[in-house]
C-alpha cells in the first residue's frame, strides 16, 4: 500500500468509516477478514450495533439490515484462506445440492454472482432468439432495460387498479415469438401474484413452448410462502426459468449468490455466453451454509414481516396510500410530490428512498425495511416533509 493510501486509512476514524458505511445491526460480519479473534470482532460488533443517530439510513436498496447468518459468516472465516482457488469446485458441489433440494438435475442449475446476471442473460437470449418480452410496467427493470439496450422490443402492460400485475392482460397479449418476465412479489409494489392465476398461467403459456421468467427474490418473504414457487414447471422441463437470490432474506447483498432453475439446454447455452463464470468464492461457502441454518431463515422471515409492518403503519399514520398488501421488503407509498423532490428531501434528513425510477408513477416510492432507529428516523423525516404539503 502507498504511503498516500495509508495516510488516507489513518485518517478515517472507525466511527466516520461506519457513517459512510451506513452499519448498524447488520455489522455483525465485522472482522470477518480483518485477522482479528473472534473475541475482538464480538468486542466490535456490539459497539458498532449500538444505533448512531446521525448514520445515513439506508432505506432504498431492498438489502436485509438484520445481518447474515452466524453459520455463513463463520463458514466464510474457516475458507477466507482458500480464496487463491477459483471456485469450480464448490460451484459443482453447491450446484448439486440445490438440485437435491429442488428436485431437479444439476444440469438445470445455474449459479451465478447475484440474480441480475440471470436477468441479463435471458435479456441476450431473448435477443439472439427474435423474440419479444412481454412483463408489465412498474416492475423490476433488469430483463426490460437490458433488452431494450440490445434492441429488443418490450411490451409493458398497465397494472390493474391496486397496482398488481394484470395477468389477464398480460395472457391477452401471449404469442408465438415472446419471452414473457414476472417478478412475484414485484418490485417496487410489493404485490404477489395470486398463486392460483400464476400456476394457471405458466402452465398455459409454457405449454405452448414460450418461455417465462419469473423472478423470486422476494417470494420467501411473503406470508404464504411457499405458496406461489413455480419450480414444478422447471422439474417439468418446461421452458420455465424460475430465479432465487442470496441478496435479499440471506442478507448477502455484498457476497453475491444467485441461482435460477431452467431447462437443460437453456442452462447450457447461457453458460456458453461467457460471462457467468467465476462465481464467488466466499459466497458460495455462505450461501451453502445459510441454506442449512433453518432457524435462521425463519427468524430473517419475522423479522422482514416486523419491519414491513412498521412501514405499513407509518405510511398509515402519515396519511399516505401504499400499493396493498405488499410481500416483499419494502412498501411502495404515494408521497403526494414529486418523488425526486421527495427523497432529494429525505437524503437531507439523512434517509435515502429511492427517486425517480419508475417514471410511470412519479408521486410513488419505494421505501424498504431498516432497523427500528432507521424505521423511526425516516417516520420523522417523511412527517416533517409531508405535513407541508
């Protein structure tokens, strides 16, 4: 390291490094590859838990403040000194042992850094393969934009009245030459796709061999789960690309592990694109070990409905719609002004909402869950905002 580089690092304070960082509970991974004792990271981690009032709270990028699983931070400490390896290895072993659990061959996974890779991918085999995406406006931009960026045409269907997915409208346009994209629960909205009419629509449309796209990053969050989980249609070997992510519920956002369940040779073309490959090291010994921490799970499900509860109440006490019963992490609220104005004026209270990124619905925002003090900091905030309006 430089002189210069040094200077700089010694020059930033622990605490201003955790401002800028924006820790709070999730901090938990703290010394993961510092070279510190265990005993010393616990010493770190309950004094960078306790909450800093003038911290950013980071409540626009849908992450879990709640931290990672014990069992994958630990998993990580025991491998961080194999990292010289490319993973291959573990990229096989973890691929099978998703194929057991979702009862499908190895061949019809695909493991990737994160979900977006996946997203991107069908974006491009859409693109090599003629066909048109069909999904829904107000969704999650990852397979539209970029097939709109390789010059695909996209068709967006309106969402019905309680800004849900409008699967009939949606099924009115099916034709032969389509890849269709649904995000269940979607993003920003936060609303789940009846698990009757979604089953009775990929079965229709898959059965005609156009393939769907459904993206599950949020779907373990909602009440019902597993109700809504298409992967029979994937065991089928219908060309049905069903994709999880590690970001969300598992709170490896910064660890990136993403997985889709697909036909066979749809998994074998992808792969031949060239920009899969490499995946995560240390991700995949986390993801592996998460995966096996179930009481984890089923804590990280509490307290998501905890925290979308809260939001839901204070959309409610300040007077503001939100899209119904959302199921995701995150709520998605009128603020009655210009969402850029609206989380321009936020970032200044020290919370970020997201802007302007759905431009059909410019009063909206999505806001997602944070640790109780970043829950009740953006209450005040957003009260302060709005009662001027």
């Amino acid at each position: 390291m430089s002189d210069i580089n040094t200077e700089i690092l010694n020059g930033i304070s622990r605490r201003s490094w955790l401002k800028m960082a924006g820790i709070g509970a999730g901090a938990a991974g703290i010394g993961l590859l510092s070279g510190c004792s265990q005993a010393t990271a616990d010493t770190e981690t309950a004094a960078a838990a306790a909450p800093d009032p003038d911290a950013l709270a980071i409540m626009s990028s849908n992450e879990n403040p709640f931290g990672p699983s014990p069992m994958a931070m630990e998993a990580m400490r025991a491998e961080v000194g194999n990292i010289y390896r490319y993973s291959g290895p573990l990229l096989q072993e973890f691929g099978e042992m998703i194929a057991e659990r979702e009862g499908i061959s190895p061949e019809q996974v695909l493991i990737t850094n994160g979900s977006t890779p996946l997203l991107a991918a069908y974006s491009q085999w859409a693109t090599m393969n003629d066909k048109t995406v069909l999904t829904s406006a107000v969704t999650y931009e990852g397979v539209p934009r970029v097939a709109e960026a390789y010059g695909t045409n996209v068709i967006y269907t309106p969402l019905d009245a309680d800004l849900g997915y409008d699967m009939a409208a949606i099924e009115a346009q099916v034709a032969p030459g389509m890849a269709v994209y649904l995000c269940n629960p979607n993003n920003p909205t936060g609303r789940t796709i009846d698990p009757v009419v979604l089953d009775a629509f990929v079965d229709s449309v898959s059965a005609q061999g156009i393939p769907v796209f459904i993206d599950e990053a949020y779907l373990d969050m909602s009440e019902d789960y597993p109700a809504g989980v298409m992967t029979k249609y994937a065991q089928m070997g219908r060309p049905v690309i069903v994709a999880r992510t590690f970001s969300k519920i598992y709170a490896m956002a910064g660890q990136r592990i993403g997985y889709a369940l697909m036909p066979a040779n749809m998994a074998m073309e992808w792969r031949g694109y060239g920009h899969l490959s490499s995946v995560n090291h240390l991700g995949l010994v986390a993801a592996k070990a998460s995966l096996l921490d179930t009481a984890y799970f089923e804590d990280m499900r509490a307290k998501t409905k905890a925290g979308r509860d809260r939001l839901i109440a204070m959309a409610a006490d300040l007077g503001r719609p939100i899209a119904p019963n959302p199921q995701g992490s995150f709520i998605y609220m009128d603020t009655g002004m210009s969402n850029a104005e609206f989380a321009r004026q936020m970032l200044e209270r020290g919370v970020r909402v997201v802007g302007n990124r759905w431009t059909d619905l410019p009063q909206w925002t999505r806001i997602c869950v944070g640790l109780d003090h970043e829950i009740d900091k953006c209450h005040a905030a957003a009260a302060d905002i709005l009662t001027a309006i």
